[in-house]
C-alpha cells in the first residue's frame, strides 16, 4: 500500500442545526448545538485512515485548550500526525446546518491554519521522500500551498488537490496536479462557467491530469483528455453535509493507494460520502472499514 501525506487544516467545528436558516436582520430559534473537530485536513486524513490507509497528516493548532483538545482527539483515532504549536489561536469553523434542505453554511477563523508555512514543510521532508500521494486544499497560505504541490510533483509523488475554499493561486501551479478535485460551485469560481464539462476542461488546458468535479446527489464526474464520465450517486437521505466532500476525497486517496482504477475509486468514494452524510458531524460522522 501507498503512504498517504496530508496538508491541511484543523477546527473547532460549531455546528447549529436549524429548521430554516434565518435571514438577514432576522432572530431564528435553532434546534440543536454541536461541537466536533474538524478542518478539511484533519476530515480528509482521516477519512483515508479509517478506510484502512497509511496516513500521515501535517497541520498547526494553537497552544490552547482547543489545540490540546484537537492533538488528542486526533492520536485517540490512531492518526499519524506532525502538529506545529503556533502562537495563533487553534482555528474554529462556525457551521450553520439547516435541517429542512441538509444545506449548511460556513464560516472559518484560520487562526494557526495560517501558521503552517514553507519551513514548516521543509522540516518534514523525510515524508516526502518517503510518502506516494500528497493531498491537500487551499485552507491555508497560497505560498505554502504551492510549495508542497511542486515538492511533492519533484518527489514523484501523485499530487491530489481539492481547491477548497477557492483562492487564487498561480495558474502553473496545475501542471503539478494530477487530481484537481472541486465541487461544482468551487469548479464555477475557477473556470467562470457553470457548465462543467467546458469548465473542466478549461483547467486540463492549465495543465491538470485529471479533474473529478463531485455533484452532491447527482454524483461525481471525471474529465480527462480522454473524455468524461459520470459515476452515479448513491441515494441517502441527508441529515449533515459538513463533510461530505472531505470523505469523498479521503476514500478516493485510500483506493489510490492500492492502485484501484480511478472509475473504481470514484464509486467508492461516493459510497462513503453517502454513509456520511446520513450522520452528524465531521470526522465522528466519517465511515469506517466495517461500515461497508
């Protein structure tokens, strides 16, 4: 099996739920309040994990309570990890979860997320000299980001990006990627079209391999310069979105790294996303092996 590196983010995910989510200048009266860890990273590395891959995932939390909070909860679920303690507050999401639709709405302080730099990647180069598959997102600073794609592409690793939340990032930087994976309103912001198969093909021309654009319920769609094609969703009924995407790409990882054909791979992930999203939270919401 392939070892996994993951870049990325850890939160403090407050998650409210709420039959309607209020709007502008209106009081709402919400149904229930939860608390969980989170961050994209942290959702993505161990999603991977829990299917039974090898993972190690490199982040920052701050030195407080949330961030001891955070290193525990994590080595608890057997997560491999390299934490830098930052001087900046551990990062906390602020999610707002209407129950009627399964839609949220999602806010982030980055806090120490901002803190993982190019030194910081630099000190944990023996992961990239040993590791196979880098995955990583965009919570975190532009400059670190494109560094450890580029170093992970030198180091012959398969580079899988999903480029969440969007930024704005030097349009070389696709040629490293072999899988950019966004969802179809991040794939809008990057390409200006709502078509996606136009749109995607807009970023294989910036020089990506290979780009999954996930659907929610309508699925996951693959473009390459071979074509597209259209992986079918499985049809659950959604309670809590908040990690849907996250467990979509630690499952795609966890099958790449057992050299699973990516159609394959991709029905997998969908699979897991769809157990997911039947349940509350982030990373507690996250399948394992045994659930499938």
């Amino acid at each position: 099996m392939r070892k996994i590196v993951v870049v990325g983010s850890i939160a403090i995910d407050n998650t409210i739920f709420t039959q309607e989510l209020p709007g502008a200048g209106t009081t709402t009266i919400a149904d229930s309040y939860f608390q969980n860890i989170g961050g994209k990273g942290a959702n993505q590395a161990s999603a991977a994990l829990f299917l039974g891959a090898d993972v190690t995932f490199i982040g920052a939390v701050g030195k407080d309570n949330n961030g001891e909070t955070v290193k525990r909860f994590l080595k608890e679920n057997g997560l491999k990890t390299r934490i830098k303690d930052s001087s900046y507050p551990t990062g906390v999401a602020f999610i707002m979860l209407e129950e009627k639709t399964a839609e949220n709405r999602i806010l982030i302080i980055q806090g120490a997320n901002n803190d993982v730099l190019i030194e910081d990647i630099e000190k944990n180069i023996d992961l990239f000299k040993e590791g196979d598959i880098l995955l990583t997102q965009f919570e975190g600073p532009v400059p670190t980001i494109e560094y450890t794609i580029k170093l992970a592409k030198t180091r012959g690793m398969t580079v899988v990006v999903n480029p969440a939340p969007i930024k704005k990032v030097n349009d070389e930087i696709y040629q490293y990627v072999d899988y950019l994976v966004p969802n179809e309103h991040e794939l809008e912001a990057l390409s200006g079209t709502s078509d996606v198969i136009k749109g995607a093909n807009s970023l294989l021309v910036k020089g990506a391999k290979n780009i999954i654009v996930t659907l929610g319920e309508k699925g996951s769609m693959l473009v390459n310069s071979e074509g597209h094609h259209l992986v079918e969703p499985h049809k659950v009924k959604a309670i809590d979105t908040t990690a849907a995407g996250d467990s979509y790409l630690g499952a795609l990882v966890s099958k790449l790294a057992k050299d699973t054909p990516i159609l394959e791979a991709m029905a997998f992930a969908s699979k897991c996303s769809s157990i997911t999203v039947t349940r509350k939270g982030a990373i507690v919401a996250l399948p394992h092996l045994e659930d499938l």
